[in-house]
C-alpha cells in the first residue's frame, strides 16, 4: 500500500473539528471587528490621524513618561529602602515598614493622589526643624504641593508599596544556604546584601518590576483628576472644545499601547541579562568540558 | 591574629523550641587535629558545627574557638553577645564546607573562590585572584575559574566549596557531611582533597558518614547520639573495637 517507504512517512498530528470551527470563528470574527471598526464614520480615524502628533498630546506623552520614569525610579528606591527594613531582625524598623505597606497598598491611589493634592488642608505649612524649638524654616504647602508634586508624591509613594513586596519576594527567592555561605565567610550584612542577595533575587524582581512599570505607565492616566496635562488630560483638553472624545480617546490608547509595546524589549533584555548566572554556557563561552582530567587523576 | 587552631566546648546545651538537640556537650580538639563526627541522623552532629561556626548559638555552656570565647565576651554575671563585626572577624578564622556546597550562584568558580579575600578582607585584588588561581589549582580544578557552579559537577563544585573556605586562610575547617549530596563516584575527589588538607596540619571537624575516610585519616573519632557525646577516642580504635553498646550496634548497621 503505498509508494512511499513506511519508514519515511511524515507522522502528521490530529486535527479536530473544534479546531477547525476555531479558525472559522476567529477570522468570521477578526472580519466583522474590523469592517465595523473601519466602515463605522463615528470613529473618525481622520480625527485620530490629525491630532496623533498634535503639539499637545505629545507634550502630554512627554509629561506621562516623565512621571512614569520619576516616580518608578523614586518609587524604587523607596521600595527597597522598605524591602531591607522589612526583613530586619530590629522589631520596630520591621513593623514600621510593614504598617507602611499595609497602609499604601490597602488605600486606592487615586484617593492617595486626590489626599496629597490637598494636603494643605492639613498642613497649612511645612516646617523643617527641631521639635519643641524655634529652629528650623516653614513654607507654605500650596508652594510646593502643586498638581505635578502632589502627582509624584502619590504615586511615588503608592508604588514604593508595591516594589517593596516584590522586592522581599525576591529576597526570600534566594535560599537560605546562600546566607548561610555568606555569613560563615564573615561577610557583613551590608556586603551580603549587595554581592549575595540582590544579584540572585534580580531574576524574579525584574519581570514584576517590568509590569509594574507598564502599569504605572498607564496608572498615570489617574492624575488627571489633579488637572495635570498629561497624555490623557491633554486628549481631554482637546475634546472637551471639539467633543471629537471617541478619537482622541483614541489617540490616547494609541499612545498607551506603542509605549507598553516598547517597554517590553528592555524588560526581555534585562531578563536574559539576570538570568545568566543559571545559564549552561561559561561568560567567556568555553566549551563545557564534562570530564575534569585532574579530578580524574586523583 | 595568633595561630590557635583549638576548639574547647563545655556543658553545650541549645534547643530548637522543645527540642533539646544538644544536651551537656564537653569536647576538646587539639591544634592539627582531625576528628570525625560520626552518629545517627538527629544526633546533634551538625549542630555542633554549626555552633562552632556562629551559625547557631549555644544556649549555655563554654565554646572557645581558637582561644576565644566565640561569639559573646564574657563578664563576671554573664556573657554578651558580640557586635556583628567582631563576630565576622571571628568567623572568618573558621571555615565551614556544606552538605548543598552553597556556593554563590552568580559568581563564577574563581569569583567564588576571591569573595572572602576581596568581599570581606578587602585584600589587594590582583594577589587575591593570583592565590584563587593557586588554590582552584590545589583542588585539581585549575582551568575552571570561569566556570559558573551551575556548569561544574557535584564533586567539582564541593571543591570549589572548600578552595573558598581555604582563601580565608582558616585556622580550623569544618566539614558538614560534605560528600553526603555527592555520586558515589565523585566522592572519592572530594575526600582526596580534604586527605591532603589533613597533611598539611589543618585542625578540621568532619561530620561525616565515610567510615573508610574516618578510618584513615582521622586522628580521634566522636560518637554522638541524642544530643550526647557517647564515645569518643581513637579514630580506629573505636572503629574496631567500639566500648559503649550504642555505639556498637550503631557501627554494625553502617560498616
């Protein structure tokens, strides 16, 4: 049966009907999305096309990754500078900084970012100095808190919450034998810490750090409530005068999504970079010797 | 820092919660010395070491590590427990080889080897890689200094494990059943490396199973069971001709 030697017969795998109907479903589908989203004249594309690289909507993405890079970069410091205090052996230092994620992870931040923005009701004004003495200078809290600051603050410190926990996952990543090898060298915690714990926790850190920057790329959107021109505000600007809101909330995503697209090649990139200490091949890409000729001759 | 090597440990107790692992210790161990820790799994063997490298602390009792009270400074009431970095100094005249090798994953064999000198004494770089040359060379591991621990054998990498302990140039080297995770077949490496650090005069602590290793190379053997040093003597002495019961039915279910 057959002209063709059994042995050589490519083995062809199983095809169902349900994935037969899939295909059908999905480009019936993909079709029907798409001619509706192009035919429909409501969307407007070349409302879209006219304002993508208007003046204000890229200082707007300029303003958005801004506050993106600012407040993950303080947001991070702060995360770590928590992460360390949290896995402290001295009580006191250890529940401050959980007390602080507590509060900063179980409140919603556009509540935090609307709290900072009035501070002023609080603190009418800021004073640096020593308690119970006339040394020290006060400002007024309006000065500094202006939308931008009270922007940076809130979200700097909502995401220095959340980086601290992934932080100390990452700590508690590395085991406990590693420690254990550290300190029986007499490394101090300091050296530990740098050389031994935050080179292996570095793997599973940085693939949560990269969404967390993709979503404070987004959660940016939120301070527009304080009236700061960013990406989002900067569309609301527009359509508010011209009430084109379908395109230029458009727009606006169009952004969101090529600057979430971009963000993850670093975030790949950084991962292979951390993730050689497991790698197989030797830095210096040296053939893998399996056999020790010396530890043979022993 | 004056050469010492000795390790003096009197009525050690320490307990992990309710558990009692170690109960009324007394153990001295000469300069040069080579005693085998042998004994059922829970005994309190490991603990031991474990005390002696500061990874434990003993509830009460003596330990003196190279002529000093390890850990703690002792006063006329009580003893106090050391402030880190003198604790640190302390251990780095002890080093201390691991079950799991333990070695730093994201340094390669010769980073591993110059972590003590350059991470925790600051020595000069150049003559800390030279001597982590000499030394991955000593563990007949020369020509693998690049390699990461993930690329090297288990045999390979427990002789990283001890090239690393030795660049701290330890006064005395304990081994935590360092051959225990190993092939059977790499054992042998292993235990050839820590036969010509016995040579050399190196006071070392081994907990171990390797009777054979015990037989020829130890100086004095410790038999310890439930927290008690049961027998301790002569390393084939107390192999052949074992004098407490326990300890010789425990070497007729290992020889």
């Amino acid at each position: 049966m057959g002209s063709i030697d059994a042995a050589l017969k490519p083995r062809l795998r199983l095809r169902t009907r349900a994935e037969y109907a899939g295909w059908i479903f999905s480009i019936l589908a993909g079709i029907g999305i798409l001619t509706s989203v192009l035919t429909n004249p409501n969307f407007k594309w070349h409302v879209v096309g006219k304002y993508f690289f208007a003046e204000s909507i890229l200082r707007g993405l300029m303003l958005t990754i801004f506050l993106t890079v600012a407040s993950m970069a303080l947001g991070t410091l702060l995360g770590l500078a928590l992460a360390v205090m949290r896995s402290s052996h001295v009580k006191p230092v250890s529940i401050a900084a959980g007390l602080y994620i507590t509060l900063f992870r179980g409140t919603p931040v556009l509540v935090q970012l609307i709290f900072w923005f009035n501070i002023s009701a609080l603190y009418p004004d800021l004073r640096i100095g020593i308690p119970f003495t006339d040394i020290g200078m006060a400002v007024d809290t309006n000065a500094i808190m202006g939308p931008i600051t009270a922007a940076l603050v809130g979200l700097t410190l909502n995401e220095a919450a959340y980086m601290a926990e992934i932080i100390r996952g990452g700590f508690s990543s590395v085991g406990k034998g590693q420690i254990e090898a550290a300190d029986s060298l007499g490394m101090s915690a300091g050296t530990r810490m740098r050389k031994v714990i935050i080179p292996q926790a570095m793997p599973s850190i940085i693939p949560a750090t990269g969404n967390q920057v993709i979503g404070m790329f987004k959660g940016t959107s939120l301070v527009s409530v304080l009236g700061v021109a960013e990406l989002l505000q900067s569309a609301q600007l527009i359509y508010a005068r011209t009430y084109e809101t379908i395109p230029l909330l458009i727009v606006a995503s169009l952004w969101y999504l090529v600057m979430t697209l971009l963000l993850s090649y670093p975030q790949s990139k950084l991962e292979q970079k951390y993730s050689r200490a497991t790698s197989r091949l030797p830095r210096k890409a040296k053939p893998v010797v399996l056999t020790d000729p010396e530890g043979a001759a022993r | 820092m004056s050469h010492d090597g000795t390790i003096v440990a009197q009525k050690i107790r320490k307990s992990f919660g309710p558990k009692t692992v170690l109960k009324d210790i007394n153990l001295e161990i000469a300069s040069g010395e080579i005693c085998c820790i042998i004994g059922p799994s829970g005994s309190g063997k490991s603990t031991i070491l474990r005390c002696i490298n500061g990874l434990e602390t003993v509830d009460s009792g003596v330990l003196k590590v190279n002529g000093e009270d390890f850990g703690y400074y002792e006063t006329a009431t009580a003893y106090h427990a050391l402030p880190p970095k003198k604790l640190a100094e302390q251990r780095t005249r002890v080093g201390m080889v691991f079950q799991s090798f333990n070695l730093f994953p994201n340094m390669t064999a010769h980073e591993n080897v110059m972590s003590g000198p350059v991470l925790v004494k600051h020595a000069d770089k150049k003559q800390s890689a030279k001597r982590a040359h000499e030394l991955l060379a000593s563990v007949g591991l020369a020509g693998f200094g690049d390699y990461y621990p993930a690329q090297l054998s288990g045999g390979q990498q427990q002789r990283v494990a001890i090239a690393r302990s030795l660049a701290m140039d330890p006064e005395i080297m304990l081994f935590d059943e360092p051959t225990s995770a190993l092939d059977p077949e790499k054992v042998g490496e292993v235990l050839a490396v820590m036969k010509d650090l016995a040579k050399k005069g190196m006071t070392m602590v081994v907990v171990t199973h390797e009777m054979g290793f015990a037989r020829e190379v130890a100086d004095s053997l410790v038999f310890m069971d439930d927290g008690y040093i049961i027998e301790r003597g002569d390393a084939r002495e107390v192999l052949s001709n074992p004098q407490e019961p326990r300890t010789r039915s425990f070497l007729e279910k290992v020889l």
